[in-house]
C-alpha cells in the first residue's frame, strides 16, 4: 500500500515470475494491510485494507472482489491489527476500538 492510496498485490515466485495487480488506484494513505487466511478453508484468503478514510477487505482467491466494512472512517497508521484468534480486523480510532469480519 501507499501513500497516494495504491495497493499492489504481488504472488508467485518474486525472483522467477512474479504477478503484479493493482487492487486500487488512487484514493487515502494506506495505514494497514493485513492478509487472513482462514486454516479451515483453503479456499478463502482476505486481504484487509485500512486507509485514512475507509476500511475494506479484498477475496484475493476470488477475482480480488472489494467488499467495504467501513466507508464513514478509517484508522492512522500502526492502528490495526488482526486479532489471531477470532481473525478479526480490529482498528483503533480515538473513542473506541472497531471490530470488522470479512
């Protein structure tokens, strides 16, 4: 992720052949990414992203499909983290901390 709001996912071998997409374009600073996979099911691995502004998950085994969690407020930088347990998003904002599940 970068500051200008751009989020690059890279797979496959980096030093072979690497894949580059580009999952966003332009938009807030990315302040988190966090990728989730659930142990249960191979199948399903989520990308959370956390911007200034809005906090999102990405399906990345599945065509990268958004899904937006939070389009009113974001969280700052070093303000998220994944609770390894539970796999929840957990943001940090000045009243509250924020719980999201993709």
């Amino acid at each position: 992720g970068t500051e200008q709001g751009s989020i690059f996912l890279i797979s496959g071998d980096i030093f072979k052949r690497p894949q580059f997409q580009l999952l966003a374009v332009k938009g807030p600073s990315v302040t988190g990414l966090f990728f989730n996979d659930d142990d249960d099911d191979a199948s399903s691995q989520n990308l959370y992203t956390v911007t200034e502004k809005t906090v999102d998950s990405y399906y990345t085994r599945h065509n990268n499909n958004k899904v937006s969690l939070e389009r009113e407020a974001g969280g700052k930088i070093h303000c998220s983290a994944v609770d390894p347990k539970t796999k929840q998003l957990l943001v940090g904002r000045d009243k509250a901390v924020y719980r999201y599940m993709a």
